[in-house]
C-alpha cells in the first residue's frame, strides 16, 4: 500500500507560479512512474505530466514549456511546477504513482484555481 498526499494549491492570478508536492509514504517510491493529473468541472481526467523512476518526463501540450515535473527519491516526493498560468488550467489536480496495473495509487485531489 502506497499513501499519496498532495499539497501546494490555491488561489492565483493569471501569469502567475504555483508548485504543486506530493509525498510517497514507501521507501519503495524510487521504482515507480510518478504523474500529475487534473480534472476540470465537466470534463474528463487528463494526464499533466509523467516522470520515469529513471527521471525521463513527458508534458501535455497545453502544458509543455510552463510546467515542470520533478522527483526527489531522498525524500519521497514528485513536485510539479506550474508558471505562466492560465484560467484553463482551473482543476483539482491528482498525484499519481504507478508501477503495474496491481499497483497503482492516487492521491487525494487538490484545487488550482487561476482567476482574476
């Protein structure tokens, strides 16, 4: 069992930073894909960003050259830095840790909200 628990959001302007954390409770946490999902009101889930165990990452366009995925493997913790935000980027966003369709965990959800 994997507990995921984010942390960082809130309420900000447009162009503005935020950086999302999320802490792993298993020191297993360096063998597993790490992402960041979102969910808008009304629409589907989307994937955000992945990072590999091994550090690779991928971005979804509507993210690619403003987001940023990290991973500390000291200390259990994958980090997505949001700039140059957008109201479209308003959603409840999830931590996820996978390594195979047995093992796969999300963490709670929480609110960006991007409005002036």
């Amino acid at each position: 069992q994997v507990q995921l628990v984010e942390s960082g959001g809130g309420l900000v302007q447009p162009g503005g930073s935020l950086r999302l954390s999320c802490a792993a409770s298993r020191s297993i946490f360096r063998f597993y894909d790490m992402g960041w999902y979102r969910q808008a009101p009304g629409k589907q889930r989307e994937l955000v960003a992945t990072i590999t165990s091994g550090g690779s990452t991928n971005y979804a366009d509507s993210v690619q050259g403003r987001f940023i995925i990290s991973r500390d493997n000291a200390k259990n913790t994958v980090f997505l830095q949001m700039n140059s935000l957008k109201p479209e980027d308003t959603a409840v966003y999830y931590c996820n840790a996978h390594y195979s369709s047995a093992l796969d965990y999300w963490g709670q959800g929480i609110q960006v909200t991007v409005s002036s």
